[in-house]
C-alpha cells in the first residue's frame, strides 16, 4: 500500500472524512470533484478496499475508510509538524498558523496577526471564526492549532492562559430614555427589551451572571447570532444591548450607540489562548502563543483608546447629567 499511496491522496480522504463529502472537500482544496474522486480510488486500489459508499445521506466512509483516515490526518499533520520544525532549524519561523476564533475576537484579532507576522514573510494565517461550539469542536478534530475565547472549556482538556482584558458593556442608542437616568440601576433593565447574542456564548452567559449576582431575573427580548444584528438594533433604538466593546468601536465614534450610565459599567473579562492539552504545537503557534503573551494587552488598550475620545463627547452632550457614561476600563 505504500508504495503507491501518495500524500495528495492522503490528503484527499482527510478532507473528505472533515468536511463529509466530496464536493465540499473539492471546494476546500481548490480542486475539481473528479479529481478528489479520482485520489479517492486510487487510494481504494492502494488499500485494497473500498473506504467509502454512496447513501442516501451522501458519502460516507466505510469501516475500512474511517481507520484510513485517522491515519491519514495523523500522517499529514506529522509532515507539517516536520516542515516547520527544519524550518526552524533554518533559523527561520515558517508554516501555517492556524488559529480559531470566537466571532467577537474578529474584531479583535486582525491587528495582531498583522504586527506577528511583520516581518516573518514564510507564516501564513489560517484564521476560522465561529461560536464557541464550533470554536472547539474545530480544536478536538485538529482543524486549528490554538482557540482564542472567553474561557476555556470545561470539557475538553486543554492548557490556556489569559492574555489580555475584554471588556463588555450594556449599550443603547444615544435616544434611549434610559441614558438620560441620573440614577440608572441593572433592575431598571429588567423591563427593557435586552439584545443578547445566543445562549452559551459568553456574552450571553455574562449578563446572566450579572443579573443573578444582583438578585434579578435576567430575561433577554431577543437572542441573536450576530453582533452586527443587535448593534444595528440598538442603533435604531428598539432595544438595549450587551455585547464586547471590541464589536462596537465605528459605531461609538459615529455617535450611533453609547454606554448605558450603570455603575460598573462595562465589565472586564479575560481573553485565552488556549490548544489541546495533548496535542503537539508547531513553532509558530507556540511563537503566537507567546506574541499574544508579551504584546495583546497592549494592543488592546490601543484598539481601546478610540473609545476614549467617544465617551468624553457622549460626557460632553450630556454635561447636565451628574452622572454621565462610564469610561471603558482599561
């Protein structure tokens, strides 16, 4: 078998068991579907077996298919682990880094990819973005090296470290009746229409923990998958929202939306990098690792600093009020 087995073929029962068929692994490997159904075969004759069959769910890999493919994903990511580490022997910090990502940490992520890979001309960026569910399942099938989120899971093992704040806060259109109270309280929320992102995120499962805290019921109006979904509600005053300060920065500065006066207003969290306790990290998600380490706080509060300017003009419309818009923490 191996000595007609070739990594191209390899490659294509990996993306095939990934992805669950062969059109969607065509389009992943920026091939034609004949030419994955053609590795395909070839590598059946190799092994002497059929490792897939057609159902009426589409393709799915036999029992011989299923045991080809774990080792094939084994045997592919071993090669790159060793083309990153000669490389690195090199001198030279080379290979894909392959990173996950919350959907709120896009906002967030963008800058500091830039200044890691200043510099570094043979890194290249894989980045995939999703909601914590698919954050870590992309981590268990090794689909990415390193998660960035709110907090790390409780069921898969995995070793993290925080590496910079992230600050949420509880946002309203400038309009909203609620950000002319001089004496705003989270119980005077409890009636309004609340625009939370959906349940087991973290934003979410933060302004929970706030309402709890405070002897309240936390009954959201809305739960929504997309920042952008709620930000835009918001700004046309149909509710108040609780989301990270990173997804709000252009519509702070166009006056779009503003922080809600409450005291403690907006919260801090952590941000994590984390990977697989077992598994093997190339060196240049190790060097990330660590970039995000020595500089992501940093970055932050220089990505930060435009709310600044924000809050003074939203302190300055409201110069009548004793109690004006909290500044973001820092």
């Amino acid at each position: 078998m191996y000595k007609t087995t070739t990594f191209r073929q390899l490659t294509a029962i990996d993306a095939v068991a990934r992805l669950g068929g062969v059109s969607r692994a065509a389009q992943a490997l920026h091939l034609t579907q004949p030419t994955v159904s053609l590795q395909l075969r070839l590598l059946e004759e190799a092994a002497g077996a059929a490792l897939v069959q057609r159902s009426g769910r589409g393709l799915l890999l036999t029992p011989a298919g299923e045991v080809v493919a774990g080792y094939a994903s084994q045997i592919l990511e071993l090669w790159r682990h060793a083309s990153d580490e000669v490389a690195s022997l090199k001198g030279q910090l080379a290979g894909t880094l392959r990173v996950g990502a919350l959907i709120t940490a896009e906002y967030l992520l963008p800058p500091l990819l830039v200044a890691f890979n200043t510099g570094r001309p043979g890194v290249k960026v894989k980045l995939s973005v999703g909601n914590r569910e698919e954050v870590v399942r992309m981590l268990t099938r090794h689909e990415i090296d390193i998660a960035i989120m709110g907090k790390p899971p409780g069921d898969v093992r995995t070793e993290s470290r925080a590496f910079a704040k992230h600050p949420m806060a509880f946002i309203a259109s400038p309009h909203h009746p609620l950000m002319a109270r001089r004496d705003l309280a989270l119980r005077d929320l409890s009636g309004e229409n609340i625009l939370v992102r959906e349940h087991g995120s973290g934003a979410h499962n933060t302004a929970e923990r706030l309402f709890k805290e405070a002897g309240l019921r936390f009954s959201p109006g809305s739960e929504l998958s997309s920042n952008e979904a709620i930000k835009q509600m918001v700004a046309a005053g149909l509710g108040i929202g609780f989301l990270s300060l990173h997804a709000c920065a252009l519509e702070f500065q166009a006056g779009l939306i503003g922080l809600l006066p409450l005291p403690g207003n907006p919260v801090e969290h952590d941000w994590y990098v984390l990977h697989l306790s077992t598994a093997r990290l190339p060196p240049v998600a190790s060097a990330f690792q660590d970039f995000l380490a020595d500089h992501g706080q940093a970055e932050i509060r220089r990505q930060l600093r435009a709310f600044d300017a924000v809050v003074d003009r939203l302190r300055a419309k409201g110069a009548r009020r004793p109690r004006a818009n909290a500044r973001p923490a820092k």
